[in-house]
C-alpha cells in the first residue's frame, strides 16, 4: 500500500485542505495520505472533506500543537 506524507504546517485554511486534495489526485485508489498541520480549523475541514468527497479519514491525532490526518483515497467508482 502506498503511503504519501504531506507536510502543511504553518498554513491556514483553506491551504491544508486544498493542497491534500491537489496530492489525492495524483495517487492511485486505495493509497494512504500523511498530512501534517498547525490550524486548528483543519480538524474541521479535514472531517467535511472526506464526508463530502468519499475519501476515508482512518486516522487523527494531535500532539504538541500539531495535527496528523490519516486519509485513505476512495476506491474508483466501477467502470
């Protein structure tokens, strides 16, 4: 399984949110995204995300300021 880290500390929202979905475009279904931020508001948005686009949020922590996001791309709709 493929596993992408993304780091956005220090970026405000919408940034975090946009530039994981900028790098879920370009991994293939089923593949693990990292993503590391600072703002609070991420934990929010990340959560509306992946409600709305399908793609899974297996994991959240938070650990000295910083927020670590877990998210499974969805798999491709059938042909």
């Amino acid at each position: 399984m493929s596993e992408t880290l993304l780091d956005v500390k220090g970026l405000s929202c919408p940034l975090p949110v946009l530039k994981a979905n900028k790098a879920l475009r370009g991994l293939p279904a089923g593949a693990r995204l990292t993503v590391l931020a600072t703002d609070p508001a991420s934990v929010a948005d990340f959560r509306a995300f992946c409600k709305e686009t399908g793609h899974a949020l297996v994991a959240f922590g938070e650990e000295a300021g910083a927020y670590r996001f877990v998210i499974r791309k969805r798999e491709d709709p059938p042909a």
